[in-house]
C-alpha cells in the first residue's frame, strides 16, 4: 500500500511510482494530481485503416524525406518508425 503524501498529493501510488522512476516532486505530484492521467491515449484511426494519401500528409506534417517514392505499407513503416 502506498504511503499517504497528504491532501497535496491525489493519487499516492502513482505519485510514489513516478518518484521511484526518478522524476521530481514537482513533476510526480502533477501527474498524480491530473484526473486523466491514468486514461488510456487517444482514438486515432489505425494506419492500416487511413488512405494512402492520408499517410502522405501524415509524413509531409512531420517532414518524413522520400515519402511520394513510397507506397502504403512503407509510409506506415515510415510513420511508426519516425
């Protein structure tokens, strides 16, 4: 069981992980203290679901150099891989 912080501190189990993971203080207690913190990320559509030219302007938002040489599947490579 995770040591109590105080009314300061949220969730304390999250906060004593963060800490053991070497962040600071200041750093641990934000996260802990952030309700989302603990959700799971976004709902963006699976690459393999998106169009070619939706993966083009994927890898031309980041700057992916080659991208109109390459077809779905390297672009998907590409964008996993930047």
């Amino acid at each position: 069981m995770a040591e109590d912080h105080g009314p300061q501190i949220k969730n304390d189990e999250q906060y004593e992980e963060l800490r053991d993971q070497g962040m600071s203080k200041e750093k641990a207690a934000r996260i802990a203290n952030d309700p989302n913190s603990g959700e799971k990320g976004g709902k963006a559509e699976k690459y393999e679901d998106r169009t070619k030219e939706e993966l083009y302007e994927k890898a031309k938002e980041l700057g992916i150099e080659g991208r109109s040489e390459m077809s779905k599947d390297q672009l998907i490579k590409a964008l996993r891989n930047h």
